[in-house]
C-alpha cells in the first residue's frame, strides 16, 4: 500500500513538472502586457525594467540574474535599446531561449531621423534602426504573433489557449488601431518636439508631424546652445507643444519653453504594466489623448 501510495505521488511530481507552465521573463512594460495577454489563464510572465524607469539606463539586480538564470524564455526588444542586458544574456546557458523582437520578419524596422532637429550636439549620433517599435499596434501584433510562435514552441501542452489568447489580442489591437486614428484626427499637420527619438512608428503610424527632439539620449542633457538652437526652431517652425517624459526629469523642458509661449506635455514611451492588453492599450491611448489635448486649442 505504501509503494503505490509512493509511487502515486512520485508521478503526480512528474506530470506536474513536465507540464509546468513555462518561466518567461520579458524586459519593458509595454511588451510585457503584450506577453501577458498571450500567456492568460498560463502563467505570468516576470517584467525586468521596473515600471516608471527607463531601458536606456537601467542597471539589474542581482535577483534579477537570477532570474534571468531560471528562466526558459527571455523576450527583449534588441541590443540597441536594452544595453544593459546584453553581456548577461550571452552569459546564459544554451537551453535558455532569447527573443529580440526587432528580428522579426516583417516589422519594416525605420532607420533614425536625421538633420539639426534630430541629431544630439555630440560627435555621437545614433545610427542605425530605430528600436522603438512597439508604439505602432500593427507591428505590436507581428511582435505578439512572433511571441505567441515562441510560447507554443517551449510550452505544447498549452497550445490551444496560446492560439485562443493570440486570436483574441490581433482583435483588440485592430480595434485600438481603429481608435487612435479616429482620436487623432484633426492633428496631423500640428508641429511638436518630443523629448526624445522614441515616437516615430506612432507618428509615421498616424500621420502626426514631430519636427525634432530635445536629444537622441535622454542619458545626455542638451548643452546652453543647444537649448538656443531648439528655442530657435520654435519660433521658425511655429512649434504648438513640446513633450517631456515622465522616466526623466522636465525641468529642461520647462527651461526652453520659457519665453517662446509654446505649450508643455507630457508623452510617455513605457507606460505601466500588470494588466495584459489594458495596460498596452491605456499606454497608446494616454499618448494619443496627451497629443491631441496639447496639439489643439483648448
């Protein structure tokens, strides 16, 4: 009676383990919502950056490598936003699986801008591929699909509900799309400045007309000159707003608008995270309702 009784139990460990819903850990809030709605009624996937800080300077902590030790799937965006990952993850062990998103076939990735408005005041410019993509719903759903694949590769047992949950998020990203576009309406050709290069999928997305950004690293404040030179371009482009974000501090961005009578905004990149699709949707939504409130007259 006693062996069975082992013997029992000794399986039901087994089973559980070999059909234990997969540790996945995804870097940025809004990727994370994404992967959260992917995994509903599986799992909950860990979030890395912390929600109100920014990839660009983030530092891990030692549970997190841990964690990132632990894990059997690893979603990020690339080595051109998360640098701070990269060195741990080609530490980890083979079996581990890494998924950079900005390798997925048919994102249509866009280089940087370029020109005065959009270069920083350094010898360094930031070249190559703008990694900010998933500020446009349709690649955010090439990205959900490319997770989605990943999630049924590691964990079969759950095929069924992943494919389910897929289906159901390319619905509420195609209506969020729809949204936006009718909540945007009226200020496509209204000229703003952003703090940072980190809108423009959303902006080629919806038509707006960003004219510059206060620097291409929001680890590095503007000097004196070249604050001048975006006062400058206020008045020349007859600039209606301009944006600070709340992973940085704004007192810059209070600093060139003194004096030029151009209003002040807030956009966020990140958002917060914890409640699947909600979460994504509230970011892309904040930033419509902040452009449209900012860019038409009261």
């Amino acid at each position: 009676m006693k062996f069975k009784l082992y013997t029992w139990v000794l399986l039901l460990l087994l089973t559980t383990h070999l059909y234990a819903a997969p540790k996945v850990i995804v870097t940025i809030a809004p990727i994370h919502a994404l992967t959260q709605a992917l995994m509903a009624d599986v799992a909950e996937p860990i979030l890395l950056v912390s929600p109100g800080a920014s990839p660009h300077n983030y530092a891990l902590k030692p549970s997190q490598v841990s964690d990132l030790y632990s894990a059997q799937l690893v979603i990020w965006i690339g080595e051109s936003l998360e640098t701070f990952l990269i060195k741990t993850l080609a530490q980890l062990p083979p079996h581990i699986t890494t998924q950079s998103l900005l390798t997925t076939p048919g994102l249509n990735l866009l280089p940087f801008r370029l020109g005065p408005t959009w270069e920083q005041e350094s010898d360094h410019h930031h070249v190559g591929l703008d990694p900010h993509v998933w500020l446009d719903p349709q690649r955010a759903q090439i990205m959900a699909e490319a997770i989605s694949a990943e999630l049924i590769r590691i964990d079969p047992a759950n095929k069924t509900r992943y494919v389910a949950n897929a289906a159901q998020l390319k619905q509420q990203l195609t209506q969020l799309d729809q949204q936006l576009s009718t909540l945007l309406q009226g200020v496509q050709g209204k000229p703003f400045i952003v703090f940072h290069e980190a809108y423009q999928y959303f902006d080629a997305r919806y038509k707006l007309n960003a004219v510059g950004a206060i620097t291409l690293n929001p680890e590095i404040m503007p000097s004196a000159q070249r604050v001048a030179s975006i006062q400058k371009m206020i008045k020349q482009q007859k600039v209606v707003c301009i944006f600070s974000e709340p992973q940085f501090r704004p007192a810059i961005v209070d600093r060139i608008a003194e004096g030029t009578g151009v209003k002040v905004g807030v956009l966020d990149p990140i958002g917060l995270s914890g409640l699947g699709f909600a979460s994504y949707e509230k970011l892309l939504t904040t930033l419509g309702s902040s452009l449209r409130t900012c860019l038409l007259p009261a």
